[in-house]
C-alpha cells in the first residue's frame, strides 16, 4: 500500500504535500502526524497573512517576551501601542517630554510606578517650533534644562527631497519612521501628534492606516508607543468618554491602551487624567477616582506635579441654576433683537424655554 515512506511518484513534491495526501488516505503514523503540525506552522519570518501554532505555545511565548513594566503607572505598560487625547491646550506635550524625559533617565516620576531603567526615547514634535520648546524648558535664572543624551526630539526637516521617491506622502512617512528605529535601536516612541501625520481628505481612513502601520512596527521591533490625539470642542459639563476622540473612535481599536486628560474648573492649573481603555493593566483611574495633577514651572522646566486621586464629576463644569437662568435671558435678549426666529413658550416651574418654529 503507498505511504509516505514509499518512494514518491514525483520526487519534487514537497514534504507537506506527501504528509497531507498521506492523511487524506488515512495513512498517517503517529511520527508523521507530528511531521505535518510542525510542517503546516508558519515560520518566524513568514510573510503569509496567518500565522498558526498550537494556542499553548501562544502562551509560552508571550510569557517568555512579557515583563510587564509601568511606564507611566496604570495608564500605559510597555509593549503597548497607548492613543492620550485632550483638548488644545491642556498640556498634552508637557506630560509627554516629561513621560520621555523619565524613561530616558530612567527615574521614575514622584507617585507614579515607572520602570527603573535607563531607555533610549524618541519624541516627535509636529506641535512646538524651536522657539516654544525652548521657552518651556529655559529661564532666566537657571539656563537651560539638561535632558539626558538618551533623549531625542525629532521634527520634521524642512529640506526633506525624498518624498517623491515613494508613492504616497504615508509611505514615504512610514520608511523614515522605520529607519529612524533601525538606526537609534530606539524601543519607545512618543509621536506628538497623529493629526500632524494626516493626509489627504479622508482624515481618519488615514489616521486608522497610520495606527495599522504603528501595530505592525510595534510587533515587529518590540515596541512601546505613545501617541497623542486631539479631542474635538466638547461639553465641560460631561465626564470624558472614547467618544471624544477627534477624528474617530475607530482608532481605539487599533490601541491597546487609552487615557485622556481633562481640566478642572476648580482651578486653572489643574489636570486631572483618566483610564478610557487598558487591556495590560487594571481600571485603577476611572470617573470615581481620577488622577490630580498641575501644571507648574518651579525652574526651567514644565511639568506635572502629581497630587492624588479624586471623582471626576467634582472636576466638571457645574451647571447650576445660575448658569440656567442666563442661558434663558441670552435666549430671550437674542429672540428680541430677531436672531431667533418662531415662538419662546416658558414652562412655569422648570426654567425651561421650548423654541417653536
């Protein structure tokens, strides 16, 4: 009877091939059986879009890559690829140079779990020029802030003439990204900010690609990255949720990890930072138990100073009765002068106007 120890037909064949005939005749050795499972599992450096292995050994080998180490607390681990969104101006780059210039040293911020350990960081800038980068971290008194030699900030270079080289603009964005990495053996990477990255009318299509791009740079150097994005005109009386992602909330998807920052309107100087997604970590900071932090610059160098742990919904905009009762003359004051047009019906009791066209 032909097996697979028989001499083969077409001596070409390949290997798997004979094993699978031989299985479809039922022919199959224990040896052999054993033969065709490693033969059908695809190599390290397949290039075949699945990749298929015995779920235990999935395991053993995500344990034997996991360390598990904090880059900044519960908000982001290392490995992970973590979107931090806010709105203009509430100090998304201060905390990112301060994450970067804390792992770069390899000193953990104050109150905050960081690893231990001396690390080369990338920073993309395409939010600050030279000159607004340099007011935040110099004075007149103490000079210049001294940030480690493993920290680098990259900007994009104005000269650039390679771009026509390449097909698109986004590829031509990813080949530099991928060999900035292969020349500095850098394995953190803070991109501020994806917008800036953006081409093209289909705004979020190529945000989403970006972040597919992101994914598959992360896996394949081992990765931890950071990327800030910005959150649309939202309402203050609202605690922050995945929905105000600028752009689309699509893009978590593709994140492993995503926290926001928003401001308290107890004071103009303090953050407050919130878990929105984690998969690594726990929900340590959710709306009942958000993290304080202000913006402070003691010397040449600004930064959060971290405070603790409070309720989110004591950081909101309160509307109060007050605020009620004004939005109601506006209304009236606009109505009288014919901005708006139609019937304003009062409801005695609820201070509340309904608009009638």
């Amino acid at each position: 009877m032909d097996n697979y120890n028989t001499p083969r037909l077409y001596q070409g064949r390949p290997d798997e091939i004979e094993l699978i005939r031989a299985a479809n005749r039922g022919t199959l050795t224990k040896k052999q059986t054993h033969q065709l499972n490693q033969l059908l599992r695809s190599p390290s450096d397949s290039k075949d879009a699945f990749i298929i292995k015995p779920a235990g050994e999935f395991l053993q080998d995500a344990t034997s890559r996991q360390n598990g180490g904090m880059l900044f607390g519960d908000f982001w681990y290392e490995g992970e690829l973590c979107i931090l969104f806010a709105d203009t101006n509430v100090g998304k780059s201060i905390l990112a140079v301060q994450i970067g210039d804390a792992l770069s040293r390899g000193r953990p911020l104050p109150n905050i779990n960081m690893r231990a350990q001396s690390s080369i960081v990338l920073y993309f800038d395409f939010e600050l020029n030279d000159q607004q980068f340099s007011k935040r971290y110099t004075s007149a008194e103490d000079g210049q802030y001294q940030f480690a030699d493993t920290f680098y900030r990259v900007v994009f270079n104005p000269d650039a003439a390679r771009a026509n080289r390449f097909t698109s603009y986004h590829e031509y964005i990813n080949n530099a990204l991928e060999n900035m990495l292969i020349t500095t053996q850098a394995r953190i990477i803070i991109i501020d900010n994806i917008t800036c990255l953006r081409t093209g009318t289909q705004a979020a299509a190529t945000a989403i690609a970006l972040m597919q791009k992101l994914q598959g740079l992360k896996n394949k150097y081992e990765l931890s990255i950071l990327v800030l994005a910005h959150t649309p005109k939202r309402n203050p009386a609202k605690p922050i949720s995945r929905n105000d992602l600028q752009g689309s909330k699509m893009l978590l998807n593709f994140a492993d990890s995503a926290f926001a920052i928003g401001e308290s309107y107890t004071r103009a100087d303090l953050r407050y930072f919130k878990q929105i997604k984690q998969r690594s970590g726990q929900l340590t900071y959710g709306a009942d138990n958000v993290y304080l932090a202000e913006i402070i610059k003691p010397y040449n160098n600004l930064h959060f100073s971290f405070i603790g742990g409070a309720n989110e919904a004591e950081h909101l905009l309160q509307y109060t009765e007050q605020q009620r009762q004004s939005t109601e003359e506006r209304i009236i004051k606009l109505h009288q002068q014919g901005l708006i047009y139609g019937r304003l019906l009062r409801i005695p009791g609820l201070h509340t106007l309904r608009y009638t066209g």
